[in-house]
C-alpha cells in the first residue's frame, strides 16, 4: 500500500511536466507510452517469451487500447476545459470503480471506505473548485476518461492477478504504444528537446509506476485503490506549490488535508482486515 501511496504522490508531478514540453495531446501520450513501454518489454523479453492464453492476449490488447484513449482523453479535457473541471470529471472514476467492484468483482464495499471514498472526492473537489470554463467537448473527453479509468482497474485487476503485474503492464504500454506510433514519429524533433522530461514522464512515471500499479491493484481491493487514487490531484497542489510558487488558499489546502486523512483511513481499515485474516497459532 505505501508503494501506491507513493506512486500516486509522483504522479502529481505530471501537469508540471506536461506544461514545460510544447508537444500536441496526442504526442505527448505517445511519447509517453513508447518512452515507458521499451524498458518493460526488454526487461519482460530478458526472462523469455510471455505465455498468455489467446483469451488473455485479447483482454491485454483491449485493456491496452483502453490505456491508449484514456490518456488521450484525459490530455484532451485539460487541453478544452479548465484543469480543475478535467481533474473532478476524471476522478469521479474512483467512486465509479469502487461503487461496481462488488458486482464485477465480487467486493464488498465497506462503510469504512465508502466514507473515505466520499471524503476524498470532497477533498478533490475543494483543491480543484470547478467553475466557469466548462465547454462540451471537455466535459466529454473528461467523462470519457472517468469511464476508461474505471474500466481499467475493473479489467485489469483478475488479469494483473492472473499473468502478473509485470507482463500486464509491459504487454498493455506496448499495444497502446504501438497504437499512438504515428503521434510518436511526429513528436521526435521537439522530443530530442526536451528528453529528460519525457524520459521521466514515460520510464518513471509510465513504465515503472504501471508496474507498480498494477501490482497494487492485484493485491488491494479497489475501493482501497480508489481512495488512494486521490493522492494524485491532492499532491499536484503541494508540487505545485513547492515549484511553481502556487500556494493556493486556504480551501485548497482543506481539501488535500481531507484527502490525506481519507487516504489513511483507508490503509488503516487494510492493515485491519490483514490482521483479521492472519491465523491464530498455539
């Protein structure tokens, strides 16, 4: 669990790098899908061929088409609307998630989370304050980059769980990589410009961090992962802070104060049902 809570805490350093390299949405995903998708296949390719079931190949090529628009849907809404309208349309997705993972998953949802859950979306919606600014295509875009976040994590999980989070993750940046190729080839002059930035962007905090996540998802249940997902808008506010002398107000800081404490609920209530489930010895 503190891995995730880490990751997502990185995560939040994205907007600052999207804002210092001047690439087109579409380009950006693509250079950030080939940039972490290389080094996974190579490290997967290092211990032999993958093995899947022409099911699983199927479900890994869907879930990485999935990760494909999702990006480019997200970019697109902060692109055509404001950032704070983009950031609460696409984290509506956590509620969405953990609200169906009992029907998809067989997950109960407990009372615990889901006030951790509704806590966090306060606290994301006090950082971000949605205004004016709304235009129909953002509020699209973002809608449909809640709908494919959410599918992910419901997909994605019993397939993490089945191949593991290593070949989920190398296979499913492949597939949307090799699908933004076009984007990508465009991109290289400006990229050679700005290369260290993007080779955070996509090593870092693409090929690393989805190895990592899907490795949190397969062993959390999603309601956790969901709360969880907060940390990332809440931690914008503070790297933001922190390198772009946007200090916010105090509202802005109330709501990542309510995230952080919804977040430790949740890891509370995981370290609780784990010392549940330990056997008792003598």
């Amino acid at each position: 669990m503190v891995s995730l809570v880490v990751l997502t805490a990185a995560w939040g350093t994205i907007p600052l790098i999207v804002r210092s390299v001047d690439l087109s949405t579409q380009q950006l995903v693509a250079m950030r899908l080939w940039l972490g998708g290389l080094p996974l296949l190579a490290v997967l390719l290092s211990r032999g061929v993958p093995l899947l079931s022409a099911s699983q190949w199927w479900r890994v090529i869907g879930l990485g088409a999935l990760l494909a628009f999702h990006w480019v849907a997200f970019f697109w809404s902060l692109n055509t609307t404001t950032v704070a309208i983009a950031l609460v349309l696409v984290y509506l997705a956590p509620v969405a998630m953990a609200t169906l993972a009992p029907v998809v998953l067989g997950e109960p949802l407990r009372a615990r989370a889901a006030v951790a859950l509704a806590v966090a979306l306060a606290g994301v919606i006090l950082v971000a304050r949605p205004g004016e600014g709304a235009t129909t295509e953002g509020v699209v875009s973002g809608l449909l980059a809640a709908a494919t976040f959410t599918g992910l994590v419901l997909v994605g999980k019993p397939i993490a769980q089945q191949i593991g989070p290593l070949r989920l993750a190398a296979l499913e940046t492949s597939v949307a990589a090799l699908l933004m190729t076009p984007w990508a080839v465009t991109a290289l002059p400006e990229a050679a410009q700005s290369w260290w930035r993007l080779s955070i962007l996509g090593v870092i905090l693409t090929g690393i961090a989805g190895f990592v996540y899907w490795r949190s998802v397969a062993a959390l249940p999603v309601a956790t992962v969901a709360v969880l997902s907060y940390m990332e808008p809440a931690s914008a506010v503070v790297w933001a802070a922190l390198f772009l002398g946007e200090t916010g107000d105090g509202i802005t800081w109330l709501g990542v104060i309510l995230v952080l404490v919804a977040g430790a609920a949740a890891g509370f209530q995981v370290r609780e049902t784990a010392s549940a489930e330990q056997p008792v010895s003598g």
